[in-house]
C-alpha cells in the first residue's frame, strides 16, 4: 500500500464453515468476475434503486465463492420440513424437529 492510499475495502464473512474476506468496491468486485458476469452486474446496478446498492453489490462479491451452493442446500433442507438449526423469531430457543 502506497503512504496516504486507504487499505482495500473488504468484507467479512462465513461461507462453507470458514472465514471468507470478499471485495466490497465496485472495481474489485468487478474484478473478481468474469467478463460476462461483470457486464450483468453493470447492467444490474444501472436498474438498480440507490437503497438496493448494497444488497446487489454483496450478492455479486459473493458469486466466486460457494455461497449460493451452501444456501441451495439450506432451502432444500428448509423445503423438506427439516428446521435443524433454526431458532423462533421471538426467542433464541432452537425449534422442535419436524416430526
């Protein structure tokens, strides 16, 4: 890093169990995909409300990594009536198996 440039924006999170740091600029986001999904992503942000920015932006520094094969399989799981690992929205208490 040159003296007076500001660190690489990033954000941190969990995908797949481990500790994932995902670009989170527009240039380094673009970065990390390939052409054509940098040229949907450039159209997407131009359709885009201000307010939304954010979401899109995350979901799109997301795209190289495994997330959305790990959400896959949380909704099939969801789907099939397993609630393993859930919580109730009023308590930090896990819900019952589904019977």
């Amino acid at each position: 890093m040159d003296e007076g440039s500001e660190p690489d924006a990033v954000w941190h999170t969990v995908v797949s169990g481990r500790a994932v740091d995902l670009p989170a600029t527009l240039p380094t986001i673009r970065a990390a995909l390939t052409p054509a999904q940098a040229a949907d992503l450039d159209a997407e942000i131009a359709r885009t409300p201000a307010l939304d920015l954010p979401l899109v932006l995350a979901r799109w520094a997301l795209a190289p990594t495994e997330a959305a094969v790990e959400d896959e399989a949380v909704f099939a799981r969801l789907a099939s009536g397993d609630f393993s690992d859930c919580v109730s929205a009023g308590s930090d208490e896990p819900r019952p198996e589904a019977s």
